[in-house]
C-alpha cells in the first residue's frame, strides 16, 4: 500500500473520530445531564422521560437497516450528511419544547438522526477502508465516542449552570452547523479497485473448482449476504447478547446522573462522574480495538460483556467519591471494549461486503435493549424511589450476555483458491 493511500485512510480515520466526538457527544450524552432539571422545569416524571428514550431507541433500531442498505447503495457520506442535518432540526426543536408530546416527536427525529450520522456508517467506512490494522483503525475512529462523552457533560453542565437547559440546546446546535457539517463532507467512499480473479472469488461463489490438487489449494472465506448471515447461529446469539447488554449500558447512560445525586453527590460531581465514565470508553475502545488484531476476538467480547456485573457490585453502597469513580472508570472501559468489538465481530462472523446492512439489521436488538432499559429504570425508581433493582437487574443481564457472546464463531463459507 503506498503512502498515499495509507494517509487518505487514516484522513478518513479521523473523520469518522470527529464525527463520533460531536454526533454522539450531543446525540447520546446532553440529555442524561438535563434529565433532572427538565422534571423540576416541566414536572414530568423520569418514567415519562425515559419512555422518550424508548420511543428513541425502537425508532433507531426500526431505522437501522434501512440505513445500513443506503450506505451501502448511496455511500455514507450522503447519509451522514442528512443524519445531521435531521440532528440539527432537533436538537433547536428541544429548546422549544412545551409539552411531553413534543420530546417524544422531537426523539423520534432524533433517533433517525443519530442512527445515520454516527457509529453504523463510521464502522461500515472503516471496514471497507482497512484490511491490516482493522482493529486498530476501528479503535481509533471510535475514540471519539468516548471523547464526545467526556466533553459533552462538562459542557452541557457548565451551559445549564450559565444560560438553563433551553438555551443550552441552542448552542449545541450552532456547534452541529459549524463544526458538524464540514466534517460530514470528509468522508470519502474508498475507491473501486480492479478486481482480480482472487478479489472475485472473496465475494462469489465458484462451481466446479479444480480439486484435484488439494495440496495446491488454501482456504479464504467469502463474505455474506444478509440473508445467509441471518440463518446462521451466530447472528441470533449475537444478537440476543448485544440486546441483553444494551439493557446494562444504557440504563446507565440516561440514569447516572440521577442515581448519583440521589445517593447525595453534588450536581456537579455526579456531571464530571458521568464525564469520567464516558471518557474511559476511549481507553476500552483503544485498547480492545488494538488487542482484537492480536488476540482471539471472541474471548475478548466475553469479558466485555461479563465484567460489568462485578462493576454493579460498587453501585450496592454508593458512600463514598473513590467508590463512584472506580466504578465509572471500569464500567467504562468495558462498555468502550463493546463499542469497538462488535463491528469487528460482525466482520469476522460475516465478512465486509454488506456489512452496511448487517450492522443494520443487527442494530435493532440493541436498540430495542435501549428501549427497554432507560424505562425499566424510570419504572423501578418511581415505584421503589430506588435503583437496585435496577442493579441486580443489570448483574443478571450482563451474565448472560457474555454466554451468548461465547456461542459466536466465524459463519462464512470457505473457498478453495489456487496458489499461484
């Protein structure tokens, strides 16, 4: 590979890293922070907000693959472009809202938004640009999640104690215009190359292949379609465990904030607390990404997925700041190991060529975890004006999705090529 083309990947290595600090930073992170104030400001209950979340997280997933079949169709530069545009209308539109009504449409928008503009096209891109490396590129690209969820807090906290949530929002906007935008335009598809006999044979299949010379042949894989993918085992485990693990994750993200003030931290740390989470997803993704070019991926998603049911554990007797941040800091590194691994995971099980779709289509059961977490969670407080349930809930679903997670093997059909 020439330098040229190495520096044209790793350019839209970093457009993937900012678009992911600044689409999901505003996206993902903004709301968990103003969640409280928005109760106090409207008078609605955290179940009724939650439940916007789930409308979020059902449309997203619905939506997911018919996104991944337009980036694989159009490219993701087109899609990410109206991603974010759809993410700009609604970001000013949760300044204006008046009535409960008004947030679950506005997340609605929301939800289409961030579903094109953020983590399906940035991986689907970095597939289809690296070969060597993936992991490592994967990691980096995703990097910007977990910088996005560090600033994104620390900003959104200091706009509320400064201007109030609403105008808050606003700025978050003008920032989606002038930074946003121009990084969307960055992407850039990979450019075709001419395809060999060898290049063919990775994405048909071939009849009548000279075997009379076994000791001539090695395998390659091909990859699949959707449609083979989805009879395979692994497609179902996988995605059975990512759900159970969104269910962890997210229930966290909407409810960190809350639960840390109620166990009597200030605003302010239960904002750099949440911070300090997010950001550590960036070591997780750096450092699992890396390790998924050396080490045995399945082995490494199942820790993953595992060990957040020991971080709960510190959750029990919420007492003390240490305890807070130990566990917002390994919490965090396992949920940025996720974020980095199940791209690469889908990639090996299935291969690349429609991997767009599949990352699609295997989005809507983490979605739907998403749905059904952040609401849980809203359910038990109010009903039990207390989160551990919640916890012991998470510790059971965590469990779990790990031994699904260790039922996933690599799916593609084997194809003899010659040695030249």
């Amino acid at each position: 590979m020439n330098e040229s083309r190495i520096g044209k990947n790793w350019r839209v290595v970093a457009a993937g890293f900012l678009c992911m600090t600044i689409a999901a930073g505003i996206g993902w992170y903004v709301f968990p922070v103003y969640l409280t104030s928005i109760e106090t400001d409207l008078g609605w209950t955290r179940t009724q907000m939650s439940l916007a979340v789930t409308v979020w997280a059902l449309v997203g997933g619905a939506a997911s693959p018919l996104v991944g079949m337009w980036i694989d169709k159009y490219g993701a530069r087109k899609v990410m472009l109206l991603g974010t545009l759809c993410q700009i209308v609604a970001t000013v539109l949760l300044a204006r809202m008046t009535a409960l009504w008004h947030l679950y449409a506005i997340f609605i928008l929301a939800a289409l938004a961030n579903t094109a503009n953020t983590s399906i096209p940035v991986t689907t891109v970095i597939s289809q640009w690296f070969e060597d490396n993936r992991g490592t590129a994967m990691g980096v690209a995703l990097l910007g999640m977990g910088l996005g969820g560090f600033l994104a807090p620390v900003l959104a906290d200091a706009f509320l104690a400064r201007y109030g949530w609403r105008p808050a929002y606003l700025i978050f906007s003008l920032l989606l215009v002038f930074l946003l935008v121009p990084i969307a335009l960055w992407i850039r598809p990979k450019p075709a190359l001419p395809e060999t006999g060898a290049d063919q044979s990775m994405r048909t299949e071939t009849k009548g292949s000279d075997k009379t010379n076994p000791a001539a042949e090695r395998f390659v894989y091909r990859s699949m379609s959707v449609a083979e993918s989805a009879r395979t085992r692994s497609f179902w485990t996988l995605g059975v465990g990512d759900f159970l693990i969104s269910i962890v994750f997210t229930s966290v993200i909407v409810h960190m904030v809350a639960f840390t003030t109620d166990a009597g931290f200030s605003q302010s740390s239960a904002a750099t607390s949440y911070g300090t989470f997010l950001a550590v997803n960036s070591l997780g993704i750096l450092v699992f990404g890396a390790a998924a070019d050396k080490m045995h991926i399945r082995w490494i998603m199942v820790f993953c997925y595992g060990a957040p049911a020991l971080t709960m554990l510190f959750l029990f007797r919420l007492d003390s700041l240490w305890l807070l941040y130990a566990f917002a800091l390994l919490f965090g590194v396992t949920g940025g190991g996720r974020s980095a691994l199940w791209p690469l995971a889908l990639g090996r099980c299935f291969g690349v060529a429609q991997l767009g779709s599949i990352l699609g289509w295997l989005n809507i059961p983490f979605m739907i975890g998403n749905a059904v977490g952040p609401y849980l969670a809203g359910y038990i407080y109010d009903k039990a004006q207390s989160y551990r349930a919640l916890f012991m809930l998470c510790m059971v679903c965590s469990v779990f999705a790990a031994i699904f997670i260790s039922r996933a093997r690599n799916e593609r059909p084997p194809l003899p090529l010659r040695e030249e």
